[in-house]
C-alpha cells in the first residue's frame, strides 16, 4: 500500500442518528461483486467496522483507510453524497489492486479468497506500522482482536501410539460438508477410499452440463450453436481413426541422392536377374523346375530366399527414448511375429537408416515388411518384447525375403494396421495399481493394529464417525462443524508421511502413519466468527458445486467442538508435546456456565452464490443492520440494489461465507459498538514452525477457484 505514518483519527460521527450502517449499495466495477457482497458483511461486523472508523488508519492510503471510506460511504456519512445513488468504491479497488495484483482486469474471483487476502493485508499495515513506530501507542491488530481464533489438533502416532498437540490461529474455519450415507469416516479417521480403494461420493451437484460454459446470460443464447451435423461427423470421425505409419520426411543434400541412388539400386538389382531369366526360359534353356527355383511368377511368397542382416540400436535411457521407433503390423503380431509397417520420426532405428544411407550401406537399411529374427541372441517371441522393453542397447537380426519388396516386383505382403511398441507404460501402470492395493492393505492392517492396541480413553476419542443419515438438500451447519471436529487419517498414497517427535528421537527422518482431530479452544474463540461452507470442488479441469442446503441455525453453540479439561485428562497420560500451552490456552470445564456462555453465537450476515457452477453466478449480501436478533433488521444487498427482506428468506439461501457474532457484540443505537475483549489472538504472532509434526499432506480448499458472475 501507499503511504506512510498514521493519519489522523477522521472526525464526525461514525453512523447516522438513526443507528443504522446500511443505507446504500455499491456499484459494481466489472465482475466486482465478490467485493462489494463482502464489505456488506464487513460494514456491519460492527466490532470491526466501527473501531475502524474511529481509530486513525496504520497507512494513510493504505486498505485500512480506503476500506474505511467505503463504510462511511455506505453508511451515507459523506456530506457530498447524493443519498439514493450507489457509492463508487472505486478507491478501494485501486488500493486492493495495488497491494494485490491478481484482482486487477475486471477478471471473476471468490469472495472468499478476497476476504481472506484483504483481512491479511489490513493486519499487515498494523504490525509493519508497530514495527515502525516504536512507541507504546502503536495500536494493536484489529484484525486479530476481531477475527482471531485458536485451534487444536491432537495427533497420533500409529507406530508408538504417543500424542502431539499443536495450537494454530485461524481468522475463518473452512468447512467441508459433511459425509453421505455410507461415507463416514471409520476409526482412526480412514476414508470409504481409504478402506476400500473406491473413490468417495461426492454430494449432489447441479449444473456439471454446464462447467464448461462461461455465459453468465440465463436467457437464450444467440449466435451459437451446441454442433450441426458437421461437428458430430467430424468428432465421429476423429473418435474413429486409428493409429497409421509415421511419414517419412523428406530428405535432402547427401542423404536424399543416397537415397535416391538406392531405390534405382534396388529397382535394378532385383529386376535386372528377372529380364535375364525370362529371356532364358523363352529359348529353352530354363526348365519349369529352374523356373521354380529361381523365384519365377508362379513361385510362393515363402519359398523365396531370405537374407539376413544385423542392426545395432543403443539409447542413453528409458527415460529419454522410451521407444526404439517400431512400428509393428498389427496382422504379424497377432501370429506373434515382429514385422515392420512404419518407422517413427526421430527415433533410434530412423537414425540408424539415415547412418547407413549416408554411408551408401543400402543393404542395412531397415524397411516396411522387415522381420526381425532375434533380439540380442532370444527368439522367443515374449522375450523379444522384453529385451526391446527394458535393454538400452539392441543387437536384432532382420530378414527380408528377396520377393516381399513391391520394387522387385514381388507382392506387396497384407501389413494391416501400424501399432506402436509399447514403451512399458501400461506395464508400469499395471503394477503402480497393483503396488498401491497392496500399500492400501498393509495401511489398513496398521490402522487395525493400532486402534487394537489404544486405551479405552483414545478408542473413543478417535473413534469412526457417526453416519450421516440427514436430508441432503438441509444438511444442519453442525454436521459441517461435526466433520470439522472428526479424525482424520494421514498418509500419501498410503505411505507414512508423519515425522512423530517421539520416533524421530529414536531414528532421524522416520515417518509414520497418524491420525488428527481438531477442538476448537475455548480460550481462543473470536467475537467475529467467520464460516465457509466449501461447496465447490475441482472434478479433472472444472469445478463442481453442491446443491446441498445448509441449514443455518439463528443461534450457533460451539460447545460441542470445544476441547474439554475432560478430554485433555484423557490425552495427557500420552502426550509427547504441547501439553502445557494446551493446559494453558484451550481446556475448558464441560459443565461451566461461564465457559458455554462465551460459546454462544447469533447469525448477523451471509455472503451467498447465486449460480450452478463456477463458471455462471453473482454473488450477494444478506445483512442484519440490527443490534441484535431481537430487534433484527434485515437486507438483501445486490450491488447497488437494496431491499428489506424476513428472516426466513435469509435462512432459505445458500451461504457460502457465513458471519456469527457473540450476543452483545452488535451494534448499539448510539453508534457505539460493544467494546472488544482486551485479550486477543495474533495469527501472525502464534504461527509458528513445528518441525516434529510433519506435513500431513492437508491441501487447500480445492475448491476455491474463480467463481463468475
């Protein structure tokens, strides 16, 4: 961002007399409304919002004062705006786009991934102007205090059965949704795929017909067509062909006249003995037996002599030429013959002939109907294949019957089809599959033995996950949080991956199979709660989304997914590391009335997807401009469109990033929001590298992607 220094506290009020924060959409800048729906959630996290507008912004051109400006425009506080227009966040955008390139071009994005990067951004021009003030007054990060939560993870060793426990912040929780009937996870957190080798099933999509399409029109479209008949004849066609000999280049210089002279050369040493012969059998000098012998008209094709030649083919590895250049008539090799019908392009055995050619070698040049006799001394048909497959260097005998070369004269022998030679892949394949079925078996095998051999106390902590039998189109958000407190298996391609800091003591870089579940810690639970409910996922080169329906509560107890002093007893008898934070920071009395008081939460805003896939959408804003839920006041926010709206259509929409709020932390009819605790969590301040915990092969939200409006 641009700017340096703190600016000056703005003066003037921060909300209207009448209390309330929305009063005007925002225009849409060009495939902007991922941002505009977003700032509306942001406008009335009043914890956020409100302490942003009163205290003077870190960077006097930075995210921080421009975001602000956008929610005195919204709030209607500029004394020059016209009250019934959108306001123009054009200043906004340019100083995301200065700090952010990616969002720059008018070019689709998701919301999430927006809000993720602009919250970042903000807590960044807070900790550098810390950093650069170096008095007390430095302001502390806003984005923390607001957003800022911790997390537990328990992880278990499957080779000694010790426990890990690692506290990490969030500023959001992703949820996946959660598992189908039949998909539950089983003990120890192994997948149905991890079982049993099949691939999960994923939940109901809409709109897969249309990944590929990019207009976002829900009318009819003009001016394109899906494909005429031409289109289907030419698919047809292309699905139909089969694979045909390489053409051979044309040759130039040297090598094109050697060639030149050879085929002349063969021409004459094959038809001239033919002119003689004849011209002596019609004088009666040749009997009909010669006749026979010498190869005359009525001779077989397989009583023709046949000679016979060596060539020598090396390659540096498999890796650099997986094939020798073969061709191979399909016809002869289904009577297990290895016969030539085409050479590729710049491949070994082109560059032998092109060797002999410049040598003026006619004789070794390799050709269409060549056989070949043996492969470095084997015969054997299936050990020929073999020795081509795996050896970096060939010695093959070819033999050609004098009779079998269309420039003698002879019959042009029935080559069929041109098959390549096989370069092993499918091979390699063949036993990949083989070797990972039986990786799965011994994985499952550890998996068994391990939760055999756990105490009854981490038996029901890492226990398999209760099945899922909702209605899939009104899945409650607590089976989302449910999977998010589940155990899950770690392994790559079943193969351990975790470094235990027990094991490793005992023998550096050991990895392991483990299992990880995840509290939530009491100590560290945010006033603003932000949820995304990831409901696109990438299937190959698109993206897919559910049609579940999440079913939102009002009203969100977190107490559930909360690490208890009870289960922390259960752990402590074999944690390795991490105890004391976790002592410290996280547990919390099950029974405690003041603990489950802080675990509550009331839905204020959504920021939802309207559209089937990734490719076709808008997103928009449902926000609660009242203090709380009972004096609720809500709005259904689409750019520069606003309305009032009820709560039960706020709650029949499909959330995609979802805003809870503890009770009391709304807005305030005064225009003071609800003072934020003094304790907070600095994700930046508690990140830190554990190198006893390895990478558990956890990946991003895949699907997060661009989403179009």
């Amino acid at each position: 961002p641009e700017g340096g220094g703190s600016a000056t506290a703005p003066a003037g009020p921060i909300v209207q007399s009448d209390g309330c924060r929305v009063h005007r959409g925002l225009q849409n800048l060009g495939n902007t409304c991922y941002m505009n729906s977003i700032v509306q959630c942001l406008n009335v996290s009043t914890t956020f919002s409100d302490e942003l507008l009163k205290a003077a912004p870190p960077q006097k051109k930075g995210l921080a004062a421009s975001l602000g400006t956008v929610f005195r425009g919204v709030r209607n506080l500029e004394a020059t705006a016209n009250p019934t227009s959108a306001h123009n966040p054009k200043p906004f955008q340019q100083a995301v786009t200065s700090s952010f390139p990616w969002f720059k071009g008018g070019g689709q994005h998701d919301s999430h991934e927006f809000l993720r990067t602009l919250l970042g951004g903000i807590s960044d021009e807070y900790e550098e102007f810390g950093r650069s003030s170096g008095s007390d007054a430095q302001p502390s990060d806003l984005v923390s205090s607001c957003f800022g939560g911790r997390y537990c993870a328990a992880t278990l060793c499957w080779t000694c059965r010790s426990i890990s426990l690692r506290l990490d912040p969030f500023l959001d929780l992703q949820l996946h949704l959660p598992a189908l009937a039949g998909q539950a996870r089983g003990n120890l957190g192994l997948s149905v795929t991890q079982r049993t080798g099949e691939p999960e099933a994923l939940p109901p999509t809409e709109g897969a017909a249309d990944a590929d399409n990019s207009d976002d029109s829900d009318g009819p479209r003009r001016g394109k067509k899906k494909g005429g008949k031409k289109a289907r004849e030419a698919a047809r066609a292309k699905a139909e062909v089969q694979p045909k000999a390489a053409p051979t280049r044309k040759l130039g210089g040297v090598w094109g006249a050697a060639k030149e002279k050879e085929e002349i050369r063969e021409g004459t040493k094959f038809y001239i003995p033919t002119v003689v012969f004849r011209a002596l059998k019609r004088i009666g000098e040749i009997d009909d037996e010669a006749d026979d012998e010498a190869g005359g008209e009525g001779a077989e094709e397989a009583e023709e002599p046949e000679i016979q030649w060596q060539v020598t083919l090396s390659r540096k590895s498999k890796d650099a030429n997986p094939q020798w250049g073969f061709l191979w008539s399909d016809v002869m090799k289904a009577e297990e013959k290895l016969v030539i019908a085409g050479i590729k392009e710049d491949s070994p055995l082109e560059k032998w002939n092109l060797k002999k050619r410049a040598m003026q070698d006619i004789e070794a040049v390799v050709h269409v109907g060549d056989r070949v006799v043996d492969v470095n001394d084997t015969t054997d048909f299936a050990e020929m294949g073999q020795q081509m497959l795996n050896s970096n260097s060939l010695t093959l005998t070819f033999g050609r019957r004098q009779g079998s070369q269309p420039s003698n004269g002879g019959k042009k022998p029935d080559l069929g089809e041109a098959v390549a030679e096989s370069d092993g892949e499918t091979q390699r394949r063949q036993q990949a599959a083989l070797d990972q079925i039986q990786r799965r078996v011994d994985f499952n095998a550890a998996a068994s033995s391990c939760f055999d051999a756990l105490p009854e106390s981490l038996q029901q902590l890492f226990a398999a996950e209760k099945e899922g039998g909702d209605n899939l189109e009104k899945l409650p958000l607590e089976r989302c949080l449910q999977h998010f407190n589940g155990v899950e298996a770690i392994e790559d391609d079943f193969k351990p991956v975790y470094t235990c800091a027990k094991c490793s003591k005992e023998e550096k870089g050991r990895r392991s199979f483990a299992s990880r579940r995840m509290w939530l810690c009491a100590n560290g639970l945010p006033d603003l709660l932000t949820l995304q409910l990831k409901r696109f996922r990438r299937l190959g080169d698109r993206f897919d989304k559910s049609i579940a329906k999440i079913r939102l509560p009002l009203t969100l107890d977190l107490s559930d997914y909360i690490l208890t002093s009870e289960q922390l007893a259960s752990l402590e008898p074999y944690v390795e590391k991490g105890l004391e934070e976790a002592k410290s920071r996280c547990a919390s009395s099950s029974s405690s009335a003041g603990d489950k008081s802080k675990m509550q939460y009331e839905l204020y805003a959504l920021c939802c997807h309207e559209g089937k896939t990734m490719k076709s959408g808008h997103y928009i804003a449902y926000v609660n401009a009242g203090p709380d839920l009972e004096r609720e006041d809500w709005y259904h926010i689409s750019d520069t469109k606003m309305r009032k709206c009820s709560r039960t259509e706020v709650l029949g929409a499909q959330g995609y990033v979802v805003f809870y709020r503890r009770p009391g932390t709304g807005p305030t009819t005064d225009g003071e929001a609800s003072p934020v605790p003094p304790e907070s969590t600095n994700p930046k301040e508690e990140k830190k590298e554990d190198e006893d915990d390895g990478d558990d092969g956890a990946a991003d939200d895949e699907g997060a992607g661009d989403a179009e409006e």
